[in-house]
C-alpha cells in the first residue's frame, strides 16, 4: 500500500479500519504492533519515489485523542519540539511581508547568505540569485529584507498555484532540480486513494483549485538551524476528519538549504486511551542520487527516522502532559 492510500485509509468515514488493521497493511508484524501498543517507536521501510527520495515510516502510541493531537498541530503548539527550530510565524491569506516580521538574521547569518549562489549553498532559482548578488555586502537588515521577500514570493507563488507555482533550484550550467515533480510523485504515490477519500488526492495534486470538505489547513515559516546553517522552510499542513480517525499531511514547498523538500502524511487512529500514530514520509536531496544512491538512501533514511523519533518523542511529552 503506498503512502496516499494510508493517508485515505487512515481517515476514510466508512468503513474505518482499526490502527492494527492498518499497520498490518504497511507490512508491521504482530510483534511490531505490540511493541507500537507498548509505547515504543517502531520503524519500517517505505518505497522510494525517486532517486533522490529519503523515505520511512513510523508508528507510536499517543495518550490523547485523534482529534486533539489534530488541533495541537494546526496550533503550532509542537512546532518546537524539534530542538533545531530557532523561531516560527503564521502565514496568512491573503499573503503579507508583515508575515515575517519575526524572522530575523544574525550579522553572521546574513553573511552566509548574502554569499549564497549555485550550488549547495542554497536552494535558489536563477533571479533569486541575481537578487542576492544584489544585495552582496550590503547590511544585515538589507538580506533580512531581500530574505523576507524571497519567502514572500514563493508563498504568493504557491498559494496562487499549487505544485506549479514552485520554481526549479538553479544548480548552475543549465541544471535544475524541479521539487515540485517530487512533491507530485510523492502525492501519487497510490493508485487506491480515490477508492477510500474521494477528492483528497485531487487536492494533493490540484491544491489551491481543488478542495476537500471538513479539510483545515494552516501556512507556516520556519527557521532551524541545522548543522550551523540558518535554515529556512515554508510549509503547508493540512488535517482532514474522518469519523474518529484524523489524516495529516505536511508539504515543505521551499527548503533554504540542507535538502530541497519534504513530503510527509500521516494517520491518527483512534485506540482505547488514545491514538495511534503512523507517519509516512518522502525527503528528497540530490546527495543521495547517483553513485553508490542505494546505499546512502538506506542510511540517509535510517538517519531521518532516528531524527524524528526525538521530535516525536519531544511532542508525545508535550502532548501527554
């Protein structure tokens, strides 16, 4: 089963299936599931999109309901507990640079970008480059602001235009990295999601034209530092109700740096004392195509997985208490 169609599965009204059910259907054991119900964190393989996908899958208990773990989320309330997020703000409709006025740079942090260009430096297209070249040795609130409305303008991209609204990252000498053919093959990753959701894949695909009824969503800018590098994420969540039962999706659309996107769906299924939580996700990066890919797939992907299981952690403490 791929990872849309757990995402339909997960929040179908009719004919919910139970959380042993389903995670029996992503190829858990009876053991794994036990261990799930016991409290642990249990993690398993999932089918790659792409040559540059860092894909996984993992499941825990959550001692609260599907339906508040949904509204914690759409919150923010668990944002921080990923220790890598430095700040965060809404982002609102229709879209405004007021959004980010708490994104603030360091006199450092505006330095490294101020220098960024092709490449791994970070993620630009061709006139986000030549912007910056711009803005090169001028002052810390000159990039905070050339920052600001480079964000800007990839929400108001996305927000008029969905998966088309995203542009290519400029890797220099005529390469491009297209992440929105990554996000779409992350969102057709199942054949079957019409048979259980009618109408949610197509708002996967079709998003801001297409809509999903009962759906809440919420636009959010992050900044992490991840591995001494400012970084900086512009994400879409999206939770849909189905009885009890809760579908979680999570699209970062604009990655600064370190990788280029992430595509992750999950489902909240409700158990006696709480829910059961099965999270899908789809990290894509060109360091891992290529020479030698598979293996730094399998290990990029095991690296993710121990990554999250703090946050997850992290949030359950949160959530719980």
């Amino acid at each position: 089963m791929g990872v849309l169609a757990l995402l339909c599965v997960a929040a179908a009204a009719r004919a919910q299936p139970t959380a042993d059910q389903v995670l029996s259907e992503v190829g858990m054991s009876a053991g794994d599931r036990q261990r799930v119900m016991k409290g642990e964190f249990v993690t398993t393989k999932v089918a790659g999109v792409s040559e540059r996908d860092l894909a996984f899958a993992t499941a825990f208990l959550v001692k609260t309901s599907p339906d508040e773990l949904g509204k914690q989320i759409l919150a923010g309330t668990l944002v921080t507990t990923d220790p890598q997020v430095q700040s965060f703000g809404p982002l609102g409709s229709p879209p405004s640079l007021a959004d980010f006025a708490g994104l603030k740079l360091t006199a450092d942090e505006a330095k490294q970008i101020a220098n960024a260009g092709s490449g791994d430096r970070m993620n630009l297209s061709a006139s986000e480059q030549e912007a910056f070249k711009i803005e090169k040795g001028g002052t810390p609130e000159a990039i905070e602001d050339r920052l600001r409305r480079l964000l800007l303008s990839r929400y108001e991209a996305y927000r008029a235009s969905g998966l088309a609204g995203i542009a290519p990252y400029d890797r220099g000498g005529g390469v491009t990295t297209a992440v929105a053919s990554d996000l779409r093959k992350a969102s057709e990753a199942a054949t079957e999601l019409n048979a259980h959701l009618p109408g949610f894949e197509a708002v996967l695909l079709g998003y801001p034209q297409a809509t999903f009824p009962g759906m809440e969503q919420k636009f959010a800018w992050v900044k992490s530092n991840v591995r001494g590098k400012p970084t900086f994420v512009l994400a879409h969540i999206m939770i849909s109700p189905g009885g009890e039962a809760r579908a979680f999706v999570r699209r970062e659309f604009y990655v600064s740096t370190g990788y280029d996107a992430e595509q992750s769906v999950a489902g909240f299924l409700p158990v006696d004392g709480g829910a059961v939580v099965l999270y899908m996700s789809h990290a894509f990066t060109d360091q891992v195509a290529g020479s030698g890919g598979s293996i730094k797939r399998s290990l990029g992907g095991r690296i993710m997985a121990d990554q999250m299981k703090e946050i997850f952690e992290n949030g359950r403490k949160r959530v719980e208490h």
